[in-house]
C-alpha cells in the first residue's frame, strides 16, 4: 500500500513537472536586446542588454573568416567586404553600428559566460561542407574550452552542420531552422529541437505534439506581433524568438 501512494505521488509529481514545463513559453532575444538605447543587433550591449531584460537567451550569428576566426555577424558581408574571403586582421577594426569592433565568437563567449541567460548560437551556412564543417569544429571546441557547453545552443539552418553538431556535441540542444523536415525525421538524425518560421507553424501545428512527444523542444521566429505572439504560447511552443522581448515577456508572464 505504501509503495502504491509513492508511486502515485512520484506520477503526480511528474505530471505537473511535465505540465509546468511545456506551458511556460520562454523568450529569446534575436540578435540580442539591440532596440534600445546604445545597442546593435549581435553587439556585445545587444548580449548584456538581453541578459538585464530577464530573457531565456540571447540569439545571435557567427560564421569562419578565410583564416577560420569565428566573427558574430548576421550578413555574409560587413561594408561591402565579405566575411569568408577576408581575413580576421583586415576585419578586427570594423565597427558595428554602435560603435563596438566585430565582436569575434570568443568575445561573446566571455561576456555570456559571466551573465545568466543561454546563449542561442546561429551558425550560418558556408560555402561548402568542408568549410562548414570546419566551423563546426572550431566553434564547439571553443564552447568546450570555456566549459558553456550547457549554456550554448545551437541552430542552423543547414541541415548538414545540425548533423556535424549532433555528432560533436550529442547533448547540446540542437535545432534546426529550414522548416522543411518533420520532427520525427530530425530526431532519427540526432537533432533534437525545431526553430520554424510561425507560418510553418500554423501550416505544420501538429509538429509541435509530434516534437514534443519526441521529447523535442519547440522555438519559432521572428515573431514580433502580440496576436501572433499569443496564438503561439497558446499553440504551446517552448521558445518565441523575437525583436521585442521585453512584449512577449509580458505575454508570457501572464
Ligand atoms: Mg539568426
């Protein structure tokens, strides 16, 4: 009798666990917190600022110059000179919109190391399956070196450096952005999370119950409306990556 109340309170105890946690959509700051004063999207401040707003984490971009240094950067070129033909010394001294030099990934990893908010790792694709797997190798070694392995997740919307994550770090979150694969079928790959535009989502809702019944985690992008933002928490994704994270935390926190 004793052993049945256990059995019951540990199956309770882990419904609401279960519960709990899928019903609390988390946020995340794309491009860090750069909509407010003295930031930028992917600057350190956008990092720091997104850390002070109390979000889940920050997102932001990286990918190798020609020497293989892993720079934080959204386009492929920077003032007209593109990144993965140029070396790391002809791009050290640029600066981004509010003044800070080209944060490199190492930049980033100690600032986000010292704040509490995960960092949503983007690697973007490179020109060929060497080059990127070559970023992948840097980048999670790098990770490793600063001991953020728990603290950094992945996304990409290269299927083929989600595979080369899932083999080098086959606990990280890993999730993948191209909105063109079934939960299921990423899993059986090693890949254990969806990053979909919402309109993918409101095409695909029952991805959300086959992830989750993976035991996949959900974030969607970049969803800067209220109505959009509330029909997502309803469809009870884990993550709304956004422009506006100090709105969705409001309709989160609700
Ligand atoms: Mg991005």
């Amino acid at each position: 009798m004793k052993t049945f109340k256990h059995s019951l309170i540990l199956i309770l105890l882990s419904l609401c666990c279960i519960t709990g946690v899928q019903a609390q959509t988390k946020v995340i700051a794309h491009r860090g917190f750069w909509k407010t004063e003295g930031s930028a999207q992917n600057s350190i401040t956008a990092l720091q600022k997104a850390a002070e707003a109390d979000v889940y984490g920050s997102e932001f971009d990286v990918q190798l110059t020609s020497d293989g240094v892993v720079v934080v950067n959204h386009d492929d070129a920077i003032h007209g000179i593109v990144i993965g033909n140029t070396p790391y010394e002809k791009l050290k001294n640029i600066t981004i919109s509010n003044g800070e030099k080209l944060p490199t990934l190492e930049d980033y990893l100690k600032a986000g190391k010292k704040l509490d908010v995960q960092l949503i790792l983007e690697i973007k694709p490179h020109k060929t399956k060497e080059i990127e797997d070559q970023a992948v190798e840097t980048i999670v070694r790098m990770v490793k070196k600063y001991k953020l392995t728990k603290k950094v997740e992945y996304i990409s919307f290269s299927l083929n450096i989600c595979e080369q994550l899932a083999k080098l770090t086959p606990k990280s979150e890993i999730a993948y952005l191209n909105g063109d694969i079934s939960p299921k079928e990423l899993k059986s790959k090693g890949i254990n999370g969806i990053d979909y535009h919402f309109n993918v989502l409101y095409k695909h809702p029952e991805w959300i119950e086959e992830a989750h019944n993976a035991k996949m985690k959900v974030n969607t992008w970049t969803v800067d409306n209220d109505k959009d933002m509330q029909r997502l928490i309803d469809m009870k994704v884990d993550y709304l990556t956004t422009d506006e994270p100090l709105k969705a935390k409001k309709l989160t926190n609700k």
